[in-house]
C-alpha cells in the first residue's frame, strides 16, 4: 500500500531491543510514519525507500559481544540523519571511529542529565533533565567530528552529535516514559533536523488507504472477516468506504466465543454499517479439528488455517472474489517473529495462514497501533462500543483453556467471564481496563467445601490488564470488593468451579494470554 503520509519515512533499525516499539510509537505520536526493520537491511535498500530519517535502536548486546549486530556502514554515507539510541548510539561510536568501554557501573534507572550544548536536540528545554538510563557500555570518546552534547555523573557522553552529517546520539532512553522529555526530544529530531512534515493522522490515512484500497482492488471482490471487535469493524468499514458493495463481509462462529457474542456481533455489525454480512456457523467443525489438542502452538495453527478455510469456500460462491481483507496490527507482525524479536506466540492470523492460500490478503491496517486503530475506528465513524471494545483474540477461549477445548467447558468459561465482565461493567470499570477475562485451568483440581460437601473442582483464572498497545501491560488494581463479589457469584453460580484466583503478573515476564 503507498500513501503520500508514508512517504515522509523514519526507519527504525532494530538491534533487539525490547523497546524498540516504544520508539516507533513515539515517533507516530509526533505524527511522523515510521517503519521498524532488520539490522541486516543493506543500505542500498534503505536508500531505495528514502527515509527522512534513521534511528539506531537499543539492544541486548554490548558492541563487544562475538555476534554483536552490526548496521551497514553505507547509512553513513547516504546523507540521511541518524539517532543512535543506547546500543545505537555504541554502535555508531564504535563504527565511526570512537571509543566505547565496558562502564565501571551498570547504569539502570534515572539519572539527571547535564545538557551541555543544547542545539539541535534540547533547543529550549531546561539544562537539567531527568531521563532514564539502562546501559553497560560507555562512550568514552565520541568519534571524529562529533561534539558532547550532554552528560550524566556516571556517563560522559550521555548524548552526542556530529553537525555537518546530522548524526546524534544518546545514551538514555528517550522512548520511555520515565524520560519526560523524550517525545519531544524525538519530535525534534524528526521534525526539526530530518524535516518531517507530521502528516501522520487519521484523516490521511483514511482517505489515502482508501485510494490504495480503490487502486489494488480494481472490479474484483473483497470478502473481509468480521469478529466484532475494532481491528476488523475497521478494516470493514475502510474497505467499504473505498470498493462499497464489492465488499461481502463473513461472520464466522469458530464456537469460541463469549456469552451472546455472535448475536451481538450481528446486531451490532447491521446496525452500524449495513454491510452485506455472511454468517458461517462453524463451532462443530472447529472443535472436531480441536479434539485432543493441548498445545496452544497447535491449536492457533488450526484455527488460523480453518478460519481461512472457511473464507476460502464462502468466497467460492462470490464470483470474482480474489482478496481476504484482514485486521492484522502492526505487533501481531513484529511479535509473529521478526528478525531480531523470538517469535513467542503465533498470532492465529499471521503466522497461522496457510501456505497454499488461494485468496490474497490485503491488511490495510498493517502498520498500525491499537491507539491509531482507535482513532482510525473513530474517523470513520465506528460507534463508541464497538471503538472501545476489549480486544478479543482470533483464537478466542480455545486459548483460554489450558487443556484440550470441549464444549462443557467452553459452557463453564463463558458463564464465569461473563460474570467477571458484566460485574466490571456495573462498577464503572470497562474502559478503564485495556482487557480483562476468565481462564480456566480444567486439569488444576483442587479441594473445596460447599454446604457440608467436600467439593474437588478446577479454578477459573481472572486476568484484568492495563496496557497501552498490549506489548507491555500491567495488572489492573482491581477493588477487593469488585474481587470478592465476582468470586462469590462464580463459585455459586458456575457448575464444576470451587475456586477463583486473580492474576497479577504484569507482561512482561507474562503475556496477557495465558497460552
Ligand atoms: P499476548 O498474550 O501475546 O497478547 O500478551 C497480546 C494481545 O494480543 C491478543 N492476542 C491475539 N489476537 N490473535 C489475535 O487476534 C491471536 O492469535 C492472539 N493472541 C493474543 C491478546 O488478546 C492481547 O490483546
């Protein structure tokens, strides 16, 4: 897909570093596209996209190690600027001749920073900073033709800049929240030295993908999966917008789904758009593909080939249909396993697809956050409850069980989630909380009285998160009380459950699903 508002591209090489999304979200929030992309990206075909700008990310690594990443030498010489950030900014030392040393002290957590030479990066700002550090390796001397443009007591170059090439560096972590100032310092950087015009909004890209969308698609046909949830109501709406009735959207019941949701999915989708809608009851199916299977690795792979399946054979019957459009996100493309990221789930509708696919996929939004998602949903129109709707994964409670998938227990789950979210609705809460749901561990047995019975029955797990864009997320503080009441009326009101346990890991070291 080519929009004009990508054209003004930062690229972001990865080395690895857990926070390299916070620097492409930052850099969007500044309204400037941003791509992330291998360290083994030859410069050639960084030049070949014409970035305005190039950042260096973090990593793991010190620029020391035998297997460190290293970036092409060619970005040096293409004239573009370049941030090195932490690792990047070793990095860039180290290649451009300067010295880099193991510091004497591991340097994590806040420091104040000293600025020394304000322009371009701190124009403006005050010459004492708060900013957050996390590093092992130092630079000692920067190389060649660059100036220091500030420090820290433990860090002599804490940021760094080379004028005449526009290459900067800084130790500390401006993607952080724990560096105030950061986003700004970005912005600057983005906006003030590369030349950025900040046209990254929801406006544009609506209106640019619906041209893409218009000029890919021509006079074929477009079927769309629906699940009711923002990624793919906005996907539909967008598609709509560009190709109108040569869109037929699919509705599939996989029968993993929450209490009343596939009528509330069609209530809601009619109501909304009026978009012709095909709705496939396929819980029979899904769970005889399921039948004996306990490994969430192999459960996504079905139900992301069946999903396909499925859309394959209904688009059968639409004559010209050719594409599958698709609400895949930008962190189900990087967390499916990028280069430098260890894939850690497979996200049913990346890495699940089938290899032999007959439909084309278009997935407009692509190479978007959850928030801009949101904003893109609220652009076009999409009502509050469905812009605000918890995200749901394609997997549904397939993988919310840990443990082979059986109707009886999909009944028990769906009873006791309901529960938990129409008590966090009634407290006022939902929006509040980025997502929240019931598990259920159906092979944990464990020993319970009721009345004077001994009972000898599996927990449902409550899981409530906070997040931003669910790559980091942490537990939500739910009220005690809020606890207690959605536990008594599980315990009570759902058949084979005796306990309720709440989650409080925060992602990471957990993620939000359980599998
Ligand atoms: P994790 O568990 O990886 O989840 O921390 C992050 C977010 O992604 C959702 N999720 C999925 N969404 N297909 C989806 O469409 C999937 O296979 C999938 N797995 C996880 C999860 O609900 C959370 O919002």
């Amino acid at each position: 897909m080519q929009n004009h508002s990508i054209d003004e591209i930062i690229q972001i090489i990865d080395f690895g570093a857990q926070y390299t999304q916070l620097i492409a979200r930052r850099v969007r929030e500044c309204h400037v596209y941003c791509e992330i992309i291998s360290y083994r990206t030859p410069a050639e075909e960084i030049a070949k996209r014409h970035p305005k700008g190039i950042i260096l990310s973090g990593g793991p690594n010190s620029v020391y190690d035998p297997n460190a990443p290293q970036a092409d030498m060619g970005i040096y010489e293409l004239g573009i600027p370049i941030l090195g950030i932490c690792y990047g900014q070793q990095l860039m030392s180290l290649q451009l001749g300067g010295k880099v040393v193991p510091a004497e002290k591991r340097e994590y957590g806040s420091a104040l920073l000293t600025v020394i030479q304000p322009y371009p990066l701190y124009a403006d700002m005050p010459s004492k900073l708060k900013c957050w550090m996390s590093h092992g390796d130092n630079v000692l001397e920067p190389p060649p033709g660059f100036e220091v443009l500030a420090k820290t007591d433990f860090t002599p170059v804490a940021s760094m800049a080379d004028h005449t090439h526009k290459f900067y560096g800084v130790q500390f972590h401006p993607e952080v929240a724990h560096t105030p100032f950061g986003k700004e310092l970005m912005r600057k950087f983005a906006v003030n030295v590369c030349g950025c015009h900040q046209l990254w909004t929801p406006e544009s890209f609506v209106q640019e993908s619906i041209a893409s969308i218009k000029s890919q698609v021509g006079d074929s046909r477009v079927v769309c999966g629906v699940s009711g949830g923002v990624d793919s109501c906005t996907v539909a709406a967008l598609v709509h917008a560009a190709i109108g009735d040569q869109l037929t959207c699919i509705f599939v019941d996989h029968g993993l789904l929450r209490m009343g949701e596939a009528e509330q999915v069609r209530k809601d989708f009619a109501e909304a758009f009026g978009i012709k809608l095909i709705f496939v009851d396929a819980s029979e199916r899904f769970l005889a593909k399921l039948r004996n299977v306990t490994d969430p690795e192999k459960k996504r792979k079905i139900i992301g080939e069946e999903f396909v399946r499925i859309f394959e054979e209904t688009a059968d019957n639409i004559s010209d249909a050719e594409f599958l459009a698709q609400g895949t996100l930008y962190p189900d493309v990087i967390e499916s396993g990028t280069e430098t990221a260890a894939t850690i789930k497979t996200h049913h509708n990346v890495g699940g697809l089938p290899k032999d696919m007959r439909l084309k996929v278009i997935e407009p939004l692509r190479y978007l956050f959850k928030d801009e998602t949101r904003a893109v949903a609220k652009e076009l129109g999409l009502p509050e409850e469905i812009v605000w709707r918890h995200p749901f994964p394609g997997p549904g409670l397939a993988i919310r069980i840990m443990g082979e998938v059986t109707a009886e227990r999909l009944n028990v789950l769906r009873q006791a989630d309901d529960i938990f979210i129409s008590e966090i609705r009634a407290a006022g809460l939902y929006s509040e909380i980025w997502q929240a749901y019931a598990a259920l561990a159906p092979n944990l047995r464990s020993v319970g009285v009721m009345g004077d019975e001994r009972t000898y029955a599996c927990p449902v797990i409550l899981r409530a998160v906070t997040s931003e864009d669910a790559m980091t997320a942490h537990w939500s503080r739910l009220p005690y009380e809020l606890l207690e009441k959605v536990s008594n009326r599980i315990v009570n009101e759902v058949k084979g459950v005796n306990r309720v346990v709440y989650d409080i890991s925060s992602k990471p070291p957990s993620t939000i699903e359980w599998e």
